[in-house]
C-alpha cells in the first residue's frame, strides 16, 4: 500500500507524516528521526517535509516550492520527489503508491 522509494512517487502523490516520526529543532536545524536514527534536513528539505500534511500532493508542494525559491515548477516538483522517496525510505512518511 506505500511506496518504498521515489520510482513510485508521481505529482499526483498525496503524502503523509507518519505518526511515529519525530522531529526537533536542534541548533537551528530541523532533525527527523524514526525509532532508530535521526536525519538532518538542509532548508528545502525542510520546507518540503513541513508541508507534508496528507492533503497536499507532491505537484501543490512543487507549486508552493516553486513559488518560494522562484524556481521551474518542473524542477521543483523532481527534486520533491527524490527527496519524498528518501523521507519513505528512511521511515518518517509514507505515500500510497
């Protein structure tokens, strides 16, 4: 029923925050963790993993992504999915395939 990686993944995705997932700001940057590890998120990596609400599909976050960092809708929209497809991967969301 997930996707475990970004082959999967397409601008009709509508993805989701999994509920065990935790995150914290720590020194300034937003840490994610599942119940193993953590990951640090850079700023877009950020932006990206804050507007996953499971309302939103992966092309209304490239819109909001493209609007902000004023670059191409299509740019915007592959590097969310790349970046979704490791958020599935390391455990802290999941999308129906």
């Amino acid at each position: 029923m997930t996707s475990t990686g970004s082959g999967a993944l397409t601008g009709n995705t509508v993805p989701r925050r999994k509920l065990e997932a935790r995150m914290r700001k720590y020194r300034g940057v937003l840490v994610v963790a599942n119940a193993e590890e953590a990951m640090e998120l850079d700023e877009v990596a950020e932006f990206i993993f804050k507007k996953i609400d499971g309302e939103r599909s992966l092309a209304g976050i490239a819109g909001i992504l493209s609007d902000t960092y004023d670059i191409e809708t299509d740019e915007a929209l592959a590097d969310i999915i790349g970046m979704v497809g490791e958020f599935v991967e390391f455990g802290v969301v999941e999308a129906d395939a």
